[in-house]
C-alpha cells in the first residue's frame, strides 16, 4: 500500500557508479499494471473495438487479437487517408493500412493467456497445444521504428506457421498488392485520393526448420521451427512539408516527396542488424524512460479475474481500486504509443482504426478533442510527447496565416496588415492533408486554445529556450490575429461572429469561450515576452486590450454565463441544451488557469455552473473533462462520481473509451481521465503546488510520485486517511515554490538527507521555498487538519435597497461567521461582517442601491481561526 522506494534501483545505480544518489535516482517501484485475458479478441469489428490489444510507436497502430487459430495484427499509418463527397459519419477519412495474419491451425488450444503489460510496454500470448507451450511476444519500438514479435515454442521443431499480409478494403479508392521474396513480404500501393502511397514490409527470421516464400500466395510459410521473429515496418510517401496544406488539389498534395520504398526498407534493414534482445532493450530503455516517470498507487491489490470481467463487474463495486489506477496509467500507455516526435499527433481515435469510414474520419477536432489528447503530457509528466502535435502545426499554420488574413480582411478590415502579417488563425477540423477555415460550430477561440497547449508545454517544463523557439512565436502570432479580429462593443473587445462549442447559437458576439481564450493567450503571450524580455508594438497593443476582453461574466443564477445575452442559467436561447456536453464557458477553469484559488467568486459561480449543467451527458470526453473541472473546484467527491460514471459506462474489455454507447471508440476520454485523475492528485494552475486537492473518501489511504507541477515541480505524495503523511518535491528547473496544504507550515521541511530547508510562510497553508534546479524538498509531520464544516442554505429574506436581512443554516463546527460580498463580476470576494454569532445578519451599506447584482457568501470559522474552505452562497 505505501510507497514502495526502491532502494535495490538506487543502491545498484550508486554502487555500480560510485555516483552519490542523484534526485533521478529516488526512484519508486511501479505497481504491476496489466491487461489480461483468457480468450482471444474475436475476429469481428467488435472484438476490434472491445477486445483487441491496442500497441503503438508513433509510426504505426497495432490492434492484436491474439488468436490461435489465425493470429490478426491490424496496422494502421495515420497519414493513410482518403476523401470524398460523402458527409458525417460516412466520409472517409483514415483507412485500414493492413491486416496481417499468422495462421498456425491450432484449434484445441489450453491454458490460454494474452496480456498487456503497461510497465514493459509488451504484449503476450500463452497457450499449450499437442503438449507444446507456445508463446508469443509483441512490441513496437519508437526508437527502431519497427513492431518486432517473438514466436516461441517449448519443444524444438514445433513451430509452424504462415505469415499472410493483405492489404484491406482495396478496391474502393485503393489499389495494391502484395508479394512474398525470400524472408520478407513487401505490400505495396496507392491509395488516390491524395495520390498517397505506402508499402509496409514483413521480415521473417526463423530459427531451425523451413522457410519458404510462396509468391502465388504471397505469404511466407515457416515449418517446423524452434521459434521466429517477425519484423514489420510501413510508411508513406507523406511529410511534414507546408506543401501538403499549401497546395489545392488533392492529388498534388504530396507532388515531388520520395516513394516510400527506401524509407521502410531502411527502417527494416536497421532493425535486422540488430538481434531481437537488442531491439527489445531499446524499446524497454525508451519506453520505461516514459511510462516509469509517474506511478499511482490506491491501495488495491492485482485482481485474480481478467481485465474483461473487471471491467464488467466494476459497476458492482469489485475490484475497483485496482482498475481506476489501471485506467489512469493507460492513458498514460495510449499517449506514449500514439504521439512521439516526428510522427502525426494522434486524432480522435488515437492512431488505431479498422474501418474505411472512420467516426469522424479520425480527423482532428480542435473544439475539446485535440486539447484533451494532450492534457496529461503535461501533468502526467509526458511533456515531450507534445512535439509530435508542434511538428505537424508547424507544417499546416502556414495555410492558417492564409485563412487569418482573408478573415480580418471579412471582419475587420480597418485593422488588416497588408503585408499580410495578421497572424494565424484557429483551426477546427483538420486532418493530415486539409485544415479548415472558421466553421459556425465553434468560434475563433480554438486558436488560442491551441496556443494554450504550447504555453502550457513550457510552463510545465520551463525550458526557456523552448519558450523563445518553438512556444513564444505561437501564442504571440496567435495572439495577433485576435487583436485584429476583435471589434469594441460597448467598450469591450469582442469577437464577432463568436460561437461556443457545438451549442445552437450560432454566429453572436463575445461568447465566454471567445473571450476567455483570447484573455488566456493575450496574458500568456505578455508574460512570456517579460520571461524573454522582448517589447514591441504589437506586445503594447496586447497589453491595452488585455482588460477589455471581458472573459467572465456571472449571471442571476451565479452561474459562469456561456453567451452574453444570458441572464439566468442557459435562457441566451431556446435551442440551447442547458445539459450540452461541451462546458466551454468553464474552459478558463480548466484546461485554463483563469479561474483559480485566487478567484473563489469565480470559483463559487463555477461549482454552481457545473452543478446546473448536471451528470446527465454521457459522452465519454465530457465526462473525463467535468472529471478535471470539479477536481479544480475542489469537490473530490463529485470528481470521483464522474470517473466512476466513465468507468462504469464507457470503458470496453480492452480500455478503449466508448464515445457514447454505441460503440464508438474516441481516443479522448482515455487521455481526458488520466489528466481528470491527476488533477484530482495535484494542481498547480496558480503556480502554487497544491498536492490531493479533491481528494475523494474512496481513496483514503495511497500514493504518487512524479506527477507534474507548473513550473516543472515533480511531486510524490503518501497518504493515509485522506491526510498526506509525506510530500516530496523536485525542483527540475529551479525557482521559488509555493506549496500549498492545509498545516503545511507547520510541517517538518528538510533535504533528503535530513537538513533543514529555509521557507516562508503565509498562513499555516501555504509556503514560499527558493529551490535550486535538482533540489529536493520533503515535507513529514503534517499536522492533521479536520476541515471545518461550511454553513448552507444562505437566503436573501428581505432586501429593501440599503438593507439585506440574510439568514442561513449554521454550522456544527462554528464559533461565529464571516459574510462576504463579490459585487458583479468580481473575481474575488470583499469581506463584510466577521465574528457574527448567530445565523442571521442585517447587512447595511451606502452603496447598496447602486449594485444591480452580487454575490454574498457566508463562511463559518471555528475556535481555533480556521475557516471554512466552502460556503453558502447568494445572488442578489
Ligand atoms: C465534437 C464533440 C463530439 C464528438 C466529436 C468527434 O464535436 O462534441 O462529442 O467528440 O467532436
């Protein structure tokens, strides 16, 4: 259950180097993560989507069904792409790169086990038949850019089979063919769309028997073996050039860029120099480096059932422990697999697809889709894995300056650049070969939401040279275009047209989604040219026009308003799903840094938003996002509800995420509930280091390490009885770090080695600490600190303009009360009356008549000062 230091690691690392214990090397051992199961994934589309083993290198998608009979490894290459007239879910999009098989026959197989197993990044097959243990071993490796599978058997000379490649839905805008020579098997074609072609090759190395290459049949027949390695390898002729997005017909898109024949032979050539044992410890060294970084434990013990019954029995309660932390760690797995540098990011299916007509043609969706993918490579300590999304924006935001230019132009010509500097604008669809321009479904603010994974790529990892090359250049051109595109409206700076994600109104001004975006980045644009200390013009515009973006307006339900013309919750129009999926208004919440601890009326107006906006959706994304949201508005319990609530309704056999029950499988929510678990773990997004910040009663007693903070602070945290009993923090990148944790100043502070760190302190909850990069702080007897118990049901009785009577139900835990007031869209709140004794209050002030709205809160304080955390809350 504790955190289990792994001393042997540590002690073997310094004994081996005679190094002293570098911070690196206080590793933590991981629990044993795996997928397992007692029968092969049938050989349908359903046992693609529900019980397949999904692996993955960036360069390619593999679905393995683990069959005995006929092993199917399904492969896909995300810029296999295909087009055409078709709309909604029948367009084409990503295509099935092949489907391979390894017949073997065996039909009375015993013992059967497939597994994958998350610490190795390894999946097996184990069976007996005639008396022989088989065995199979299947990885992909980023580093060799190969799949590479060991087939193995107990008994010399009993390993036969045939290796069959072929090339699905051909035909239908694909042609090819495939051809077996000597040990390899090349399948090679074009699909026509985008003039694309591929070529995957298939090398087989066996040892001891017969091999023999049938090119009727095109396969590859191995008898009587003592094991093989299969060696697999694809690519296209398809590169991150401007070109690809630049050029207008289809079938030039990729005019000019080299057949991929030399590319994969090459990469299959590397690979067979090397033996399999080389080619595995290069894929575990890579691997490991990643998936090691974090671990989680809740306290739950590896279950004796497989993963399908526990997924299965999990809406009864068994096992659960154990699956939440299972599901946590493979969004973790799904994002090493499908986003590595160099290599298309994933898109809505991550980089697996069986279908020719993939949901949503596994395109990018820029409204939630994307952002999520990546909201734990940042807290999830993965922050490199984002590279992959900034090689492929890179190549198509030459065709969003395009498309910025021709909508200031529409919009706002008076502010247009005529040497056609208006910076990028945001992109909603895109795919490998198109982006779209503006679309009514979202608004202008996707750009910014992009830019805003960029910011939060340096913020996480502090790598100032980052900031300057590859982030800066993004929000600040980013930030450009919004200045142009925003018009002055009643004194503030609106977008117009604005949409809020998929909701009805469409087309209107100054949408809260809008607004909050363009305030993130234009703010996040700001700050970063003070950390690069650059001034400009353009940067002394963004400065003028930060105040007047106007990103939150609070309505007369204390809600967080989604349009401007809302009053009370959702009223803006009648075409408006007040229980809409999308929560864009509360974006600034979360993935945000808006709205935060330094802005409880915002706060407040956010947790009475969420709690208007219900459970009831249940599409898997929207429920791992609400899963962050409610983490960040402190309610561990409502978090966990909804993690449960994905858990139990969205989760298939093989932990793919269900969209919305159909099955339809989306990437998103598997990545969008690590992030949501993390979040629930650590915060940082007011750059102070908050460790279980919504903490849930289920999970009293646990541990984590290496969960990221802003300002690339790596932390650890022991718990037991919902009360932290050790915190540990890296410091990789220096500078002072704010922690936060109820008693934390009264805590014992030292060095791993014992000695006492120097901090300041501001309350008993929150320290200052100037860190040196490598430094190590740890934090140990905590005082235990009992929340104190918040008053409720806080009501406006009677208001006669310069006088409110307000009541309220009392709190078990008070000694007396405090009342505040937020006045209209105040971010915080101002303190009116303290020390009241009973439970009611006559509020009197001169500027009464004068305020048309505002919130009033009531907090009770105990005995010994402490107040408490939440409130009850009012609109008048
Ligand atoms: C957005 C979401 C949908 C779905 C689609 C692919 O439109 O609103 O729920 O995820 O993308």
């Amino acid at each position: 259950m504790f955190i289990r230091n792994l001393m042997t690691t540590v002690l073997t690392v310094s004994l081996l180097t005679g190094m002293h214990l570098t911070p690196e090397a206080t590793a933590v051992e991981q629990s044993a993560m795996r997928l397992w199961y007692n029968k092969p994934a049938p050989d349908s589309d359903a046992g693609w989507v529900n019980d397949s083993i999904p692996m993955g290198n960036g360069y390619m998608g593999v679905n393995v069904f683990g069959r005995t009979d006929s092993d199917r490894i399904q492969i896909t290459e995300n810029s296999l792409y295909d087009w055409g007239s078709d709309k909604g879910l029948k367009r084409r999009g990503l295509n099935n790169f092949a489907e391979v098989y390894i017949d073997f026959d065996h039909t009375k197989t015993s013992s059967y086990t497939r597994e994958l197993d998350l610490n190795k990044g390894i999946s097996t097959v184990n069976y007996e038949q005639g008396g022989v243990k088989y065995s199979r071993e299947y990885f992909t490796s980023y580093p060799d850019k190969v799949m590479a599978i060991r087939l193995s058997a107990s008994k010399a000379g009993t390993l036969s089979f045939t290796l069959r490649p072929t090339i699905p839905f051909l035909g239908t805008g694909k042609s090819g063919s495939v051809s077996a020579k000597g040990d390899t098997i090349t399948l090679s074609g074009v699909m026509s769309y985008f003039n694309i072609k591929f070529e995957g090759q298939f090398k087989v190395i066996p040892k001891g028997g017969k091999m023999k290459a049938s090119s009727g049949n095109d396969t590859i027949t191995v008898s009587n073996a003592d094991s093989a390695v299969i060696l697999i390898a694809v690519g296209t002729n398809y590169k991150f050039d401007p070109q690809v997005f630049l050029t207008t017909a289809a079938a030039d898109k990729l005019k000019g860029f080299p057949d991929p024949h030399a590319k994969v032979t090459g990469y299959l050539a590397d690979a067979a120099a090397k033996s399999y044992e080389e080619l595995l410890a290069n894929h575990q060294a890579d691997y490991t480096e990643l998936y090691d970084r974090v671990s989680l434990d809740l306290g739950a013990a590896e279950p004796a059932i497989p993963t399908d019954e526990l997924v299965d029995a999990y809406p009864a309660g068994a096992s659960s422990r154990y699956l939440e932390e299972l599901a946590f760690q493979f969004g973790r797995y799904m994002l090493i697999c499908s986003s590595r540098a160099g290599t298309l990011p994933p898109h809505l299916q991550g980089i697996w697809n069986v279908y020719a007509r993939p949901p949503w043609s596994s395109q990018y969706l820029h409204d939630t889709n994307v952002q999520m993918a990546y909201a734990p490579a940042f807290c999830a300590n993965l922050p490199e894995l984002f590279e992959s999304y900034v090689g492929f924006f890179n190549v198509f935001v030459h065709r969003q300056r395009q498309y910025a230019t021709q909508y200031i132009k529409q919009y706002n010509p008076a502010q247009l650049d005529k040497s056609r500097d208006n910076g990028w604008s945001g992109p909603f669809w895109t795919n490998p070969y198109n982006v779209t321009g503006k679309s009514p479904v979202a608004g202008f603010g996707t750009g910014s939401w992009i830019a805003q994974m960029f910011w939060d790529y340096y913020d996480y990892t502090r790598d100032e040279s980052l900031l300057a090359d590859t982030v800066y250049p993004v929000m600040y051109e980013q930030a450009n275009f919004v200045s142009r595109f925003v018009k002055d409206v009643d004194g503030f700076l609106l977008a117009d047209p604005s949409s809020s994600p998929e909701q009805k109104l469409r087309n209107t001004v100054g949408t809260t989604f809008d607004q909050q975006m363009f305030y993130e980045n234009h703010h996040n644009t700001l700050t970063a040219a003070k950390i690069l200390g650059r001034s400009d013009k353009r940067l002394d515009i963004y400065e003028t026009q930060l105040p007047l973006l106007d990103p939150i307006q609070i309505g007369k339900s204390g809600q967080i308003k989604e349009f401007r013309q809302e009053e009370y919750y959702c009223d803006a129009n009648k075409a408006l799903d007040p229980h809409h999926r999308h929560a864009s208004m509360m974006l600034g919440l979360y993935p945000g840094q808006l709205i935060n601890d330094s802005t409880p009326a915002w706060l407040d107006a956010a947790k009475t938003t969420l709690t208007l906006r219900t459970r009831s959706s249940n599409i898997g994304w929207a429920r791992a996002e609400r899963i962050a949201m409610l983490a960040r508005v402190h309610d561990g319990e409502e978090a966990y509800a909804y993690y449960k609530d994905l858990l139990e309704g969205n989760y298939m056999h093989n932990l793919f995420n269900d969209h919305r029950g159909d099955p339809l499988f989306q990437a998103d929510a598997n990545y969008g509930a690590t992030a949501g678990v993390a979040e629930m773990l650590l915060q940082s997004q007011d750059h102070v280091v908050a460790p279980l910040p919504a903490l849930p009663a289920a999970w009293s007693e646990g541990s984590y390490s290496g969960i990221l903070a802003r300002g690339n602070f790596e932390v650890s945290v022991q718990w037991s009885d919902g009360h932290a009993s050790r915190l540990e923090v890296l410091s990789k990148a220096g500078g002072t770090l704010k922690l936060r944790y109820p008693n934390v100043a009264k805590a014992v502070i030292m060095t791993p080695e014992g000695k006492s760190v120097d901090f300041a302190a501001k309350g008993s909850d929150l320290i200052g600490i100037k860190t040196t990069k490598g430094q190590i702080v740890v934090v140990t007897d905590i005082p235990v600190c009992i929340p104190v118990i918040a008053p409720s049901n806080l009501k406006v009785d009677k208001d006669v303009k310069s006088q409110i009577e307000l009541s309220w139900t009392g709190s078990a835990d008070a000694a007396s009360y405090n009342l505040y007031r937020a006045v209209g869209n105040a971010p915080d709140y101002e303190l009116i009356a303290s020390n009241i004794k009973g439970t009611d209050f006559v509020y009197k002030a001169s500027d009464l008549k004068q305020i048309d709205q505002m919130t009033l809160k009531v907090a009770a304080v105990r005995a010994d000062g402490r107040a408490s955390d939440a409130g009850a809350t009012v609109i008048r």
